[in-house]
C-alpha cells in the first residue's frame, strides 16, 4: 500500500508529463499565432491588431480566419527596429542625422549650438 505522499508524487509526476508542451513533428514551426507573437515580442495582443489596421509592425499572413507571424518576418522587424536615439527615423537611417540644433550661416557654413 503506497503512503499518500507516495501517491502525490506519482500524481504530480503524471501532471507534468500531460502538461509539457511537446512539439507535434521535427521541424520547428514557421510562423507564431498572435498570443505567441505578443509574448515573442514582449507587447500585447491589442497593440499588434493595431499595428495591423495601421499597417505598421510585423509583417503577418492570413490562412483562411487565422492569422500568423512568420518567425523569419519577425526576427527582421526586430533587426529593423533598432534606434540609435529617440528622434531617428527609419527612412533616413542611412543618411546623415541632422537635428533642430544645425542650421546653416548666411555664408553657408554648418553650425552647430
């Protein structure tokens, strides 16, 4: 007769092994459902239905009601996101930065305050 800590344990034990995500085939997965993508991205479910009627953020794919982030789309827009101060611009990344504080002198030379 098992002792009822004995019995926990084995009941836990089976818990777990129904509980631990098990991926369905080999090959890992392509593209992530909206919940994975918020969570992948660290936002909300909410901000990237947003970015979607904006037609900003990540770029998604529809399968028939589904909607899906690819993984490859995603790892890109995170590449492409990265700023190196708050006022730059995507467009203009590879252009030089000029700011409120450059203007030109009459004799067109750049001043900078």
């Amino acid at each position: 007769m098992q002792s009822f800590l004995e019995k926990a344990r084995t009941q836990a034990k089976g818990l777990v092994e129904v509980c631990q995500v098990k991926p369905k085939g080999a090959l890992a997965p392509a593209f992530l459902s909206e919940k994975q993508t918020a969570s992948y991205l660290n936002m909300s479910v909410q901000w990237l239905r947003k970015c979607r009627s904006n037609g900003s953020g990540p770029k998604w794919k529809k399968f028939g009601q589904a909607i899906r982030y690819p993984i490859a789309d995603l790892q890109n827009y995170i590449s492409q996101s990265s700023r190196q101060f708050a006022g730059q611009d995507v467009e203009r990344a590879d252009q030089p930065v000029t700011t409120s504080r450059d203007w030109k002198s009459s004799s067109g030379t750049k001043v900078r305050f």
